[in-house]
C-alpha cells in the first residue's frame, strides 16, 4: 500500500486523574510499528497533575498532539464523544489511559480495515494483567463469554444476538471509520441496561452487519481499583428451580422479563433514530422484542397463555434466546413457568 492509499490514523485518549499509568501507555504508542497521524486527548478535569504530565508528553511527541480540556466535568461516555468528534483521521482508535498497546496493534487492525472496507467498525482481544501490566492472566474475550460460539454466530450475520446478550466489543480495543462517527455521535445519554459508549457503537455497526472482530490479544488490559469501568466480567443468572416456579409471586416473575422488555425497546428506538429502517439486523432486534413483550404481557388466565407461548417455542424463540450456559431443558422449564405460574 503506497502513503497515498494508507489511510490517516487518530487516537482518541481520553485522561481522568492518569498520572500513575498514562505514561506507560504513552509509551506503548511511541513503540507502534505503525505510528499514528495524531493523538486528541480529552482530559476530563484531572485533579492529580495529568494536565502537566499531557503537555510533557505532547511536547516531545513525534507526532501531533492536540489537548482539549472539558470546562466541566463530562464521565467516559461523553469525554469520548468529545475526543471521537475531534479526530479528523480516517481510522480512528479509542485508547484508556492505563493500558498498554503491544507493537503490531495500530499496523494490524489497519491493515485489517483496507482488506475490510465493509467493516465500520473492529475490535481485537487483549491480555488480562495485574496492576503492574504482569501476569496475562486470561484472555478478555474469556471474560465477556465471547467464545467460539458466540464468535461463529458473530460471522455468520447475528452479531445483534450476541450483543444482546451483553457487549463484547471493548472501546480501548477498538477502531472506527471516520464516517461512521456521524452514524454513533452523540452518544445517547439514556442507553438502557450496562451499555457504555462501546456498547452503543457495537449495537449501532451491529445493525448493518458492520462490526469485526480480530481474534488476536493486541494490548495488554490492567486490572487496577481507580478503573472508572473495569473489567465487565458477564455472569450466568441464576437458575430458577422446577420447584422455585411454583412457589414465587408472578409479580417476582414477570419484573425480570418486563425490565428486559423496557430495555429493548429503548434499543430499539436509538437505533431505528440513527440507522436505516432496513438494516439488516434490525429484524432480529424486532423478534426478540415481541417475544419478550409476549412473556411479560402473558394474561393471567393459563388458558389463554397456551397459544401465545407454545407459538413462540415452536419457532425457536425460547430456544434462541436461553442463556448460552444454561441446561438443554431451561428453555422448556420457561415454557412451563410461563404458562403455569
């Protein structure tokens, strides 16, 4: 690829009280393969110094160092959102302040978009460390339960499904098409459930299809206390036993299902504000919507329950939407709990 063809490259750093860890992650950028066009940093009213290490750094950087500094508090999701309008690059990497880029990051994941240019947005792994960047604990994708399976069905168009199950997708391990800025920006501030700023912009590429993921540990992640999000570690629920259906309150029931139901549907009205009505994903959203609106709508008569319910399980809805870990016959004890309890 000759310098014409090579694509502009920004990193999006945003900073918050980073003076114990930001240096090594800056290092970690001056020791890429691929060096970046520019760095926008977004520091978040630092109170630790961060503001005098940020104009150290810029001043002996390599390459252009641009500092905004939020006049008032913004959090993460905004202080990206900030940073993520401010780059003018054609690919655009969001970076955490106390993590640590290993060389081949930037070079890879941009040779990966040119040979992808359907993707707009992609993701790599990482290494889980100790504070001290020692000890590669697991693999992230180990922790958010994205594993092979969940990977196979990410490639073959349900992306959709497995986000709604929870994000993969973390932010500092992430590249973003210029142009699909406009699409994410801005943030919505009442994104339902654990989604954060990566959450949304997962979601959002989801519904056309345009998220990648590389199955590759390209950075090292630090576990540390200060961490303003941390590792999202994704839990089973709990299982409810045969016995327990009987015995707990249908109000106890139906709040779970009617929480879940209120989550998708504001889900579902962010995405269809910001993307095309016929995206290609969108339809999955749309069917595990109406079963969840279904469960948790259920009359009070059992009777009645019967055809709404038995439809679902015959076109695969309690099957499709089980959790991952759960037992083979969970999706039919929830058959039976909704039609009996």
């Amino acid at each position: 690829m000759t310098d014409l063809q090579r694509p502009t490259i920004s990193i999006a750093l945003c900073t918050y009280n980073g003076v114990a860890y930001l240096p090594t992650q800056w290092q970690s950028l001056l020791e890429q393969q691929q060096l970046p066009d520019e760095v926008v940093i977004c520091d978040d009213q630092s109170t630790d110094g961060t503001d005098a290490v940020i104009g150290k750094l810029a001043a002996d950087s390599p390459f252009p160092v641009r500092i905004l500094e939020n006049s008032v508090r913004l959090g993460s999701n905004k202080n990206f959102e900030r940073a993520l309008a401010a780059c003018t690059g054609d690919l655009i990497f969001m970076c955490d302040q106390d993590d640590f880029w290993l060389p081949e990051k930037i070079a890879t994941m941009t040779q990966y978009m040119g040979q992808h240019p359907e993707a707009q947005v992609a993701f790599c792994d990482a290494w889980v460390t100790d504070e001290r960047l020692e000890n590669r604990l697991r693999r992230f994708w180990e922790v958010v339960r994205f594993d092979k399976r969940a990977q196979t069905r990410w490639q073959s168009g349900e992306s959709m499904e497995v986000l709604l199950d929870g994000n993969r997708m973390m932010g500092c391990a992430t590249v973003i098409r210029k142009e699909f800025v406009k699409t994410v920006l801005p943030i919505p501030t009442d994104i339902p459930g654990d989604y954060i700023y990566d959450g949304w912009i997962a979601l959002a590429g989801a519904a056309n299809n345009a998220v990648h993921f590389i199955d590759k540990p390209l950075q090292l992640y630090r576990t540390h206390v200060q961490q303003q999000v941390g590792v999202r570690e994704q839990e089973a629920p709990e299982a409810v036993r045969l016995q327990d259906r009987f015995a707990r309150r249908r109000a106890g029931k139906l709040a779970p299902l009617r929480e879940k139901q209120v989550q998708l549907t504001k889900i579902s009205q962010l995405l269809t504000e910001r993307v095309p009505t016929n995206a290609p994903s969108l339809p999955l959203l749309r069917r595990r919507l109406a079963h969840f609106t279904m469960r948790s709508s259920l009359p009070h008569n059992r009777f009645s329950r019967l055809l709404p319910v038995l439809s679902s399980l015959q076109h695969g809805n309690y099957n499709r939407y089980a959790d991952a870990s759960a037992n083979w016959y969970a999706p039919y004890l929830a058959v039976l709990g909704d039609i009996l309890e």
